[in-house]
C-alpha cells in the first residue's frame, strides 16, 4: 500500500477530497441512515425482549410510587405486614454475631425507625390509650 502511495500521491488526495466532498454532501441522509438503522434495531430487540421491556418497566414503576426500601417515602407507603418483615430481618441480621459491630450499630440504629413506622400503622385512626401520665401517676386515671 504504500508504494501504491508513493507512485500516484496527487491520485490519492484527490480520492481523499473526493470522498470528504461526497461525506459533506450526502452528511444528511447519512445521519438519516445510522438513526433509521439504529431505530429497527431497537425496535427489533423491543420486539424480542417485550417481556422483559416490560416486567421491567413495571418494577421501575412500582420503585418510583412506593420508593426505595428504608427511605421515608417508603416508610409512608409500604404496609403494615411489609414493615414487619423489614423489622424482623433488621433484628436478625443485628443479632448475628458474625457481622461487625459497625454494622450491627447501624441495626440498631434503624430499628426505632421501623417500630415508629410500624406504630403510626397500627395507631391510625384510633384514640391514644394507655401508657399516659396523669397527674396522679402512671396509668391512673385523671378522675
């Protein structure tokens, strides 16, 4: 190739500024190519893997309405047997004495979380009982 090269150089850039000339010209219907090429690959692969397209779609959904585990939109959102599942794994996993005490600080740390979430659940709609202080001790009446 490169006696090829060295025998007709003038033919060589003129092919080079021939080929950058026709690039330049044709540029649109270039771009038009690689997006319509790209676009029937997509759809081809959207086509095939509809299924999977959509049961992940659907995980997204649900990701975006209830919110990531442990965060407070999730706390709100989750139900009630949710939660205590959550708490039930937090307390083993902080009881395993195998897991650093780092770790199991952190445990520790989210499980009044979980209880609060779990306490707003089951209070809802209902009239704060006992334990109350009263004036004249715990649990006694005020009377």
């Amino acid at each position: 190739m490169d006696e090829v090269q060295q025998q007709h150089p003038e033919e060589m850039e003129k092919d080079k500024k021939g080929f950058v000339k026709w690039v330049k010209e044709h540029k649109d219907q270039l771009a038009l190519a690689g997006v319509s090429v790209a676009a029937v690959i997509a759809v081809i692969l959207g086509l095939k893997n509809k299924d999977s397209i959509t049961n992940v779609w659907l995980t997204l959904k649900d990701e975006i309405e209830k919110g990531k585990p442990l965060s407070a939109k999730w706390y709100e959102k989750a139900d009630l047997e949710e939660l205590k599942d959550v708490r039930d794994s937090v307390q083993k996993a902080y009881l395993n004495p195998e897991l650093s005490m780092e770790i199991r600080g952190h445990l520790w740390d989210l499980l009044p979380v979980i209880d609060n979430a779990i306490g707003k659940r089951e209070w809802a709609g209902k009239e704060y009982g006992f334990p109350v202080k009263s004036e004249h001790g715990w649990h006694l009446p005020s009377d």
